[in-house]
C-alpha cells in the first residue's frame, strides 16, 4: 500500500507549526540523500524549496518538481541521441 502524504513541507509547517528539531533534522537528512541521488545520476534539481519537499504520514521525504532539471554532460548527450532516428 502506497504511502499517504500529507503536503508539501511549507503545508505541514503552516499547520502544525514548526517541526521539533530532531524531526526537521530527520526530514532534511532525507532529502539530501534524496538530492546526492539525483546528482550521482548527473542530475541538478535547482528548485529545491519547502514546496517541493512532500513528507507522507510514514515522515518519508519525496522531492517534486524536477521541471528545472539540469543535466550533466553525459545524460544530456543520452537524451539528445534518444531523439534521433
């Protein structure tokens, strides 16, 4: 069963007030692992903010909005010979 997610970490702040410092520590960790991912795969997410880091019910971290993605020189050459006939 998937995880329920409870929004976007700016929404869980504006309702529940600040996290306790452990927590905030836990979910920050979380996404910096999340993000050394990305960027072992060559990619740069450069929009990283509290709106794009959602927390499920679990206190799992999902980064969103990959939209600005930068690529690294090899997945950008991947993606543009995937483009050709």
């Amino acid at each position: 069963m998937g995880e329920q997610e409870l929004g976007g970490l700016d929404r869980v702040v504006a309702h529940n007030g600040p996290l306790p410092p452990k927590a905030a520590a836990d979910l920050i960790n979380q996404a910096a692992e999340g993000l050394q991912h990305a960027h072992e795969k060559g990619m740069v997410h450069r929009d990283i903010k509290p709106e794009n880091i959602m927390m499920t019910r679990q206190k799992r971290v999902k980064i969103l909005d990959f939209g600005l993605i930068r690529l690294g020189a090899d997945q950008a050459a991947e993606v543009l010979e995937g483009d050709q006939p």
